[in-house]
C-alpha cells in the first residue's frame, strides 16, 4: 500500500537581488530561532542606511570555513558557516527575533563590485547600530565565571593601592577576590586568547561601535567593563603573574581600548599585527578609520588582489606625504616580503620585527623649510622615491646580530644566557668603542648604553650615570636568571628590585632584535639592521627622526634602503649644529628603489 505521508519539497537556494543603490543601502537580516524545525528563520530586506531602522551588528571572525549549515532565509536555504550559525543560533535562542547586520550575509559575498561598494559603508553601518555584539565563541565552565566575575573582580582591583607582585595572594585573599587556581584566571586568560583579538576585521567594528556588549557562549558583559578591568589586571600586574606570560596574548588586553587610528603611520602599524585573508584588507579594514586613506578605491577584482603590492606601494607614498620625517621608512624590516615591492615600501601583510626607535629623536635636525622636505619626489611609476640627504660615514665593522630567540624560551635560563653571551661579544669586539674611559673602565660605553636602551624614550633622556645603574641591573639580573635564582628568595630580590630588573631587561628586549651593533669609518658605534653589511652607507636626511641605512647598488647611482640606524652623537640634529650643514648646498638626492 502506498505512504500517504507528505513529505516537504526541498527548498530552493537563496539568490541576492542586487541591492537598490549599493553605495547606500544596506541589507538588514530579521531573525529567529524556530524551535519546531530547529533551524534558524529570518528574512532580508533592503533599506537605506540613512534611515532610522534600530538593528545590532554582529562582530566575529569566519576561521577559514566553508559555509556549511542551511538558514531558511526568505523561504529559501541559505548556508552559512558553522561558527556563524552557533553565534547567531545562541542570540537567537537569547532574545528573538532580532534584526541583525552581518557581514557574511547581509553582503553578497560572491559580488565583487558589490563588496567594493559595501566595504567602504561598514564604518557607518556599525557606528549606526544600536550596539556591536561582540562574539567571542563557545563557552567554558572558565569563561563562565570570568564574565559573571568580571564586575566584583574589577571593584575589588581598583582598591589595591600598591601593587605587590612578589606577594599578591595575601592581597587578593583580603579583598575577598579569587586567589591564583581560581578558575576565573584561566577564564580571563582564555577570553584574551581567542582569534577576536587578532583579526583585522574586527578592530574596525569595534572601534566604530558607540556602544559594544561582549558575549562569550550565551554569557554578555558591557566591553567598557572589559576595557577597565584588563586595564586594572595591567596596572597591578596580575594580567603577567597569573592571567598569561606569552606574548600571544597581548593584543587581548587592549582590544577594548578606543585607540586613535586617524594617524596612518599608526594605523597601518597595527593592522599589520592582525590577520587578515586578503592582503587588500590590510589597508581595506582600516581605510574608513584614517583620513589619509580616503583617496584609496576599494578593489577587489581579480587583478586589484593578485596584485596587491601596487595599493601598497599607493599607501606608502601616503605615509612620506602624512610624515615628512619619515617614519614610515622605520618600519620595513618585516618577516615576510613581497618581491614585488621597492625596498622603501612597507610590506602591509606582514609582522613588523623591529620595535621603532624613533620617539622623541631628530637626526635630521629642523627642516630647511617646509616646501623642501627629504622626500623630494617619486617616479613616473612610484616604484622609486628621492630622498634629500647626506652620506655621514660608512660602516665598517659588524657585530654578531642580537639572537633569534624563540618565543616560548623567553624568561628562560636558555634565554638570559643568549642575551647575556651578546652583550659581551658585543663588548669585547669594539672595545676601544664600547668601554668607558676613566675609573669605571669595566663599564660600557655611553654610545653602546644609547644603543641598547635606545627604543625608550626614558633611556634616551637618562645622564651616563643612570644607563650605566640600569645596565649593572640588567647584567645582575641576567646572572641570577642563567643561575636559577631570578625569583628565588634569598636570591635576586634580596638585592634588587624584580620590576625594576625586569623593565630594564624589557628595554632590551624591545630596541635589540633584529638588530646589532656596528662601527662606523670614523669610529662611530651604532645600533643598526641585522642586514647590514660592510660599506653600507650612514645618511642623514634634513627632518627626519633618525638616520637611515642605504646600500648603493651596483653599477648604477640607485640605492637600496636597508633600515633605520641609532648612532649616539647626532640623534639630536648634531650634524647641524656644528657648522658642517648648514643649508642644503652639499645635500645629495639619493634615488631609492
């Protein structure tokens, strides 16, 4: 006998009708869960983004998936991925419906000139929305805890007066807040470890947001809470002693801060350190949060992706427009380099790898005047720039470079021995350059203390006296760590302050990797780029912050940037004060390529 049972015809794909006016309207995505069929139910509806239609957007990241999971969207299947359904399935389930702007449906992701003409809209569509919704992911039993604590635990921080690193579980235990083994640690440490944090994407929609809730599994907590309570962990230190000691983690600690990106030198800085899947975000991500951008044409055909070192050769001639001092030139040491790109052009897709060492400095002394800075021109193909400059002296003599360590040996004794062994081999090479004269013959130079603390400002404003303490501390403190004794009682703090230790091991750290020290034809000693070799030139550009590295290249009168340079006696505009250069009559424009 045949089944009379009736069985639902398959629904049909979802296709996007293309959107009124693209360049200013949007697509908003009504929601629900519906509990029967156990699938979420919504519909999408054009409007114009000028109008006054309450909705929230979400934040989130895509983790490379491939869209999977079927949403019934306008009477027909829609596949979105597993990571977005989750999120949007606990929203849901939370509060429905919703009215809802998310990217990966609210935008035809299969239309590249609707996206080109979307993208640059994104600012506004989340400034305009009632509130940015965070999505941090799943949920733990940690996690839990950590978002219900997230107040008490920041009332109670703000009441430690004085921070005591070395004994703070006695502080806690006081103030009745969770001691370390609690699982609230390791639920803020996961908070801060999550791929929010390192996405491109998402540091626009946060910033952007007037207001943002921070929801972890179906746990929420208002992101100002957030930003003030890892802001407190940082001041009484207990974001380093019990939350996390890797470096991975940082950027989560200040991802609820409302930075200033309207400066691009900044703004292309730190996009560089978060991820992206297509190298024109790394500019597109940015592009409605720096002025300086708004003459970039979002692109993405085919050819504009596959060819994307020509916006980012466009963007660096905005950086030497923006910065005449050149600060944009510090930053091309990266861990990846497209072959494509001149050697003065930041490559935008990868990490920088030397911390800059420009604050507070002025090589270049004042400029001659404003209509003549050192960036003098570009090529007819913006592939070269001419750089107004002298060649101050040639290098001669090079250090071994600061060791590549890796980042879980930090902290280690592997680690202090490495960074110990470099400064003496630094020391016992340039000798006649790197030991003090007089009674204290057995301390460094004050050129090679310069050049060692040169990323902070701090240091740079230090008299010898103060380098040379702060040296011995670091020296000390790299002995009793190499000796299993760093926070050992009776050891290291019974003679010296551990913060003040390890601060002083910090500026190091920060101004030497990547780097060593070199000696100069005319007897100079200076920090420079681990790439430099034998002959490479020392210049000076009038207004800039700090010298530069060009390497002259074969057979022809081009050069080569290698990086910035630290060379104690002229960081200050020296040059120019003694009568050598006085106006520009003996400057040199070097062709860069």
């Amino acid at each position: 006998m045949a089944s009379t049972e009736h069985k639902e015809a398959p629904l049909q794909s979802f296709v996007y009708d293309a959107l009124p006016q693209a360049d200013c309207d949007i697509r908003l995505l009504d929601l629900e869960w519906c509990e029967v069929k156990k699938i979420l139910r919504g519909s999408l509806n054009a409007v114009g983004l000028a109008m006054d239609v309450g909705y929230e957007t979400l934040s989130y990241t895509w983790n490379g998936e491939t869209p999977s999971v079927p949403i019934m969207c306008n009477g027909k299947t829609l596949l979105i991925t597993q990571s977005l359904n989750l999120a949007l399935e606990t929203l849901c389930k939370l509060s429905s419906p919703r009215r809802l702007w998310v990217d990966a449906i609210c935008i035809n992701q299969a239309d590249d000139h609707e996206k080109a003409q979307q993208i640059p809209l994104m600012h506004l569509i989340y400034f305009s929305s009632n509130q940015v919704i965070v999505w941090l992911g799943t949920s733990t039993e940690a996690t839990d805890r950590a978002m219900d604590m997230a107040m008490t635990l920041l009332e109670g921080l703000k009441t430690i007066r004085e921070p005591n690193l070395e004994d703070y579980a006695p502080i806690l235990e006081k103030l009745g807040l969770p001691i370390q083994g609690d699982l609230i640690w390791e639920g803020l440490g996961d908070l801060v470890s999550r791929r929010w944090h390192a996405r491109l994407w998402t540091l626009q929609e946060f910033v952007s947001a007037r207001k943002a809730t921070v929801y972890c599994g179906s746990k929420s907590v208002d992101a100002e809470i957030l930003k003030s309570l890892f802001s407190e962990l940082g001041r009484t230190g207990l974001n380093f002693e019990i939350l996390a000691k890797e470096d991975t983690r940082a950027s989560g600690y200040t991802s609820f801060e409302r930075f200033d990106y309207s400066i691009l030198v900044f703004a292309t800085y730190m996009a560089r350190r978060r991820e992206c899947s297509e190298p024109v975000d790394k500019i597109y991500a940015i592009r409605a949060l720096c002025n300086p951008l708004e003459s970039v044409r979002v692109d993405y055909t085919k050819a504009s992706r596959k060819q994307y070192w020509k916006l980012y050769i466009e963007v660096g001639h905005l950086l030497l427009q923006e910065e005449p001092s050149l600060l944009a030139l510090g930053s091309i040491c990266t861990s990846s380099r497209c072959p494509e790109l001149p050697s003065w052009c930041t490559d935008f897709n990868s990490v920088p790898l030397r911390h800059p060492i420009w604050d507070g400095l002025g090589a270049g002394g004042p400029a001659f005047e404003e209509s003549v800075p050192p960036h003098v021109a570009s090529s007819w193909d913006k592939r070269r720039i001419y750089l107004r400059g002298f060649a101050v002296d040639s290098f001669v003599q090079i250090s071994d470079p600061f060791p590549d360590l890796e980042l879980e040996t930090q902290w280690s004794k592997r680690w202090f021995a490495h960074i110990l062994e470099w400064l003496q081999h630094c020391l016992d090479s340039f000798a006649p350059y790197t030991k003090q004269d007089g009674d204290r013959s057995n301390d460094p130079s004050e050129a090679f203390l310069r050049g060692i603390f040169c990323a902070e400002t701090d240091m740079s404003r230090s008299d010898l006296l103060e380098l040379t303490q702060q040296y011995r501390l670091a020296i000390l403190a790299l002995e009793f760590g190499i000796h299993d004794r760093f926070l050992g009682k009776g050891g290291l703090e019974s003679l010296l302050d551990i913060n003040h230790a390890m601060t002083t091991i910090n500026h190091i750290r920060t101004a030497c990797p990547h780097r060593l020290f070199g000696v100069t034809a005319q007897g100079r000693l200076g920090l420079a780029p681990k790439e430099l070799r034998d002959k490479d030139l020392l210049c000076v550009f009038r207004g800039a912050a700090v010298p530069f590295v060009l390497r002259p290249l074969d057979d022809s009168d081009t050069y080569e940037l290698i990086g910035e340079a630290y060379v104690h006696g002229f960081m200050h505009g020296e040059l120019f004060q003694d009568g050598r250069f006085q106006d520009d009559a003996g400057s040199t424009v070097f062709e860069v390529v």
